[in-house]
C-alpha cells in the first residue's frame, strides 16, 4: 500500500477472481479429469486465502488464535505429535505483511538475516498472544459490504439456476462440479466476512449450510462407510478425499474457540439458511446441524468431536440456550453435547446413529455403559440401548453364519472372536435395557 490503493482496486480484482474461477469451473464441467478438480479447488482456495488476507487484520490475528488452540487440543489428546500449522504460518505471514506493507517494509523483509526473521516470528506471537479479541475493520482493504452484496447476489442466480434445472429434469446441481464448487466458494466467502466482522453464529451457520448441501461426499456413501467402520471393514481414504475433510477441520476450531457447541443443538439453527438454498432441492437438504458437521468435515474428525464433547443425557429440566451461552468455563466445555440430543438428531440417518452411538460405546463408555455414580442408568440410555440393538441386527456384516440354521452355529464359549454385536450385549444386558429374551427373539425374527 505504497501508494495506497482506493478500496475498489482490491474489490474489483476479488471480484474477477471469482468470475474467472467461474469461467474455468464452466467450462471443464464435462470433464471428470482428476487433474482439473484439483484445479478448480486450488484456484478456490487462492479466492478465499487472498480475501482472508486482505480483510482486517484483527481477523487474522483471531484466525491464528483459533487454529493454535485446535492445534494444542490435538497434542494435548496426543491426535498430533506437532502443533505446527501451515495455515497458522501462513496467516502469520499475511499479518506481517500488512504490517510492514511499505516498500521500505518488503526492503527490509527482503534483507533480513533468519535471526532477524526469528525475532520477528517471536514479538508477533508475543503480540498475538496479549491482543484483545475486539472486533476492528477499520484497516480492511476492501469494503466489507460491498464484497458480500457481490457474494450475496451471485449465490441467489446460482440457486435460481439450480432451481430452474432441478424443476426441468430433476438433477440437484446444474453441474455436479460447477455447482458445488462455485456455490460452496461463494459459501465459504460470505462466511469469511462474517468471521470479520465478529458475527461468529452467522459465519458457522453459513461453514455448516456448505456440509448440509455441497458437501463432496453423499450422504448414501457416507452412510455406507460408517457402517464399514462399525463392523471394521472400512478401507482408508484416499489421500484427496482426507485432504478435502481436512480443509474443513478449522470449523471446529471455531466452535471450540467462541463456545458455539449450543448451535449443533439447536434443530432450527439451519433453517433460516436451507430456506434460502433452492427449492429443487431442498427436500434433500438435511437440517441438522450435527449431520452438516459430519457430511462437512468427515466421519474421523466429526467424531472424535462428537465423542470428546458428550456428556450424559438431558435431565427434565435441560439447559437453557442461554445458559449454553454464558457457559465459558473449560470443564463444562466438555459436556456440552449430551448424548440423547445428537441421537436424537442422527435418527433420521440410522446408519450414522449405529455409528455414533458404537463410538461413544467405545470411547466414551461412562456416559452410556458404564455408569460409576449410579446403580441405575437414566431412561434415556436403556432406551438407547434397545434402539443400538436393533441397529447391530439390522446392520450386521454380512457372514457364513446369516445361512445357517440356528442349531448349527456354534456356541458362545467355542467362538474365540468378539464381534461388535457381542461386546455390545455384554456391556448393555447388566442394565435390563434389554433382556436376553427380547434378544433370542428378535435375532430369530431376523433370522
């Protein structure tokens, strides 16, 4: 900014940027080359990166704030052996930039030895570390406003478009890759600028409104491999589909840092936003913001999240939103996903409930299976447990035995491997949410 450049400069080139991302994605919507979707995404991120750095740079610093401390949370429950961040270093080095954004400031940037480099690294995490978390946009380089009016009128044409096209031959998308690449860039965007703005709910309902519509993965894949993962069958991921989830995993980060778990609780929270998402498809559009979490950054991520966060069921008298709000301390942080609320939320997915409710099983069997301050479980969790069941018959992997007649499987004591069906049982029967009767009958039914 030596000379300062007009705020329109830097509106006008954000503006080309998208379109020309718009003008790429068009014209390879035909193609399924690997190679070109790697493309399109690189020139996506491009977008956002130079709209996150050229925003306010109170933004930046909060941006910083929040991956160091999602960072740390992995180290600290030992996900990572490193908290370094290339984003966090990225970002770092667009503060700096703007900070020293003069030719006698890149002069001395250019010059500096790594010991100047390293003292500089140094006084800015120092001044990161004390800066107040105060929304400024006083030094953006672009109009705020101006920007999401752009944004807002290009996302109303893109569901117009998807409206007119879904009515006319059923598709969701008017293109599979265009749409969801331009739609979910122009998303993510518009949740940027509220990020700058301080309006964090609205910023996360927008990062959730990407999951429920334009996620990369379907909803009947996802599905299908979380049952695979129950019954321990699931294959890796690719590399481009961990990378992809793993762009996502800031949201987190996000709702960790502002307290936001509240929001995942509230049914409605998506409501104002799918409303708005095109009529075509909107009867595909889930509105729970658990399901968007999970369809945005993944079954690996989205639970271990799930399971950090999840607390005992909901008495009668259940928290308030408001109390939800003004809860700020670190241990009731912990407990702020009580488990009779997600479930409640995954029902209408009953392979991505199976999935939930085994990995709280296995992870986090204090809250439903193993209860130390208490010699009878709530209601709740017994009903759950009769519901788990139903679910580990339903999708059981498919074996030798499901051919077999009942009298010639061999007995319990002469199989030496577990299967989920059978540590389930053993861990839920003690608490007579489910009888051994009711399970002979209903694996008979199945049979």
């Amino acid at each position: 900014r030596d000379p300062k450049l007009p705020s329109k400069v830097y509106e006008m080139v954000l503006m080309h940027m998208l379109t020309e991302l718009e003008t790429m994605v068009g014209g390879d919507a035909d193609s399924t080359t690997g190679n070109l979707s790697v493309l399109h995404q690189d020139a996506a991120d491009l977008f956002l990166k130079t709209l996150r750095s050229w925003g306010p740079t109170s933004s930046i610093s909060e941006r910083i704030k929040v991956h160091r401390m999602f960072n740390a949370m992995q180290v600290w429950h030992e996900r990572s052996s490193s908290a370094f961040d290339p984003v966090v270093e990225e970002a770092k080095a667009d503060l700096q930039n703007r900070r020293h954004q003069t030719v006698v400031g890149y002069l001395q940037t250019a010059q500096a030895s790594s010991a100047q480099v390293g003292a500089a690294k140094e006084a800015l995490d120092k001044t990161l570390d004390g800066a107040s978390s105060s929304v400024s946009t006083t030094d953006s380089l672009f109009s705020i406003d101006v920007v999401r009016r752009y944004l807002g009128g290009k996302l109303s044409r893109l569901q117009e478009e998807d409206e007119g096209v879904a009515a006319a031959d059923g598709d969701v998308l008017r293109s599979s890759v265009f749409g969801r690449v331009i739609a979910a860039t122009t998303l993510s965007a518009l949740s940027e600028l509220d990020f700058m703005e301080g309006r964090q709910e609205e910023s996360l309902k927008l990062q959730l409104a990407m999951g429920a519509k334009y996620s990369a993965t379907s909803l009947a894949d996802l599905e299908n491999e979380a049952v695979q993962l129950v019954n321990a069958s699931s294959k890796k991921a690719s590399p481009k589909e961990e990378e992809a989830r793993l762009s996502y995993h800031r949201i987190l980060g996000h709702i960790e840092y502002h307290h936001l778990h509240w929001c995942l609780l509230e049914t409605q929270f998506l409501s104002s936003v799918s409303n708005g998402m095109g009529n075509g498809s909107n009867k595909d559009v889930p509105r729970s913001p658990i399901l968007a979490l999970i369809r945005l950054v993944g079954l690996e991520l989205s639970g271990r999240f799930l399971v950090d966060h999840c607390s005992l069921p909901r008495s009668t008298s259940a928290t308030s939103r408001r109390q939800h709000q003004s809860s700020q301390s670190h241990q009731n942080r912990s407990q702020t996903l009580p488990l009779d609320a997600v479930a409640e939320q995954l029902r209408p997915t009953p392979k991505l409930l199976h999935w939930y409710l085994t990995q709280v099983f296995l992870h986090k069997p204090e809250v439903y299976v193993n209860f130390p301050n208490t010699a009878v479980p709530p209601r709740t969790v017994t009903d759950l447990h009769r519901t788990h069941l139903e679910l580990h018959i339903k999708y059981a992997a498919n074996s030798a035995d499901k051919n077999r007649k009942l009298a010639d499987i061999p007995a319990y004591d002469d199989v030496n491997a577990e299967t989920p069906l059978l540590m389930f049982l053993k861990a839920a029967l003690p608490h007579g949410g489910t009888r051994p009767d009711d399970v002979r009958r209903m694996l008979e039914v199945y049979r």
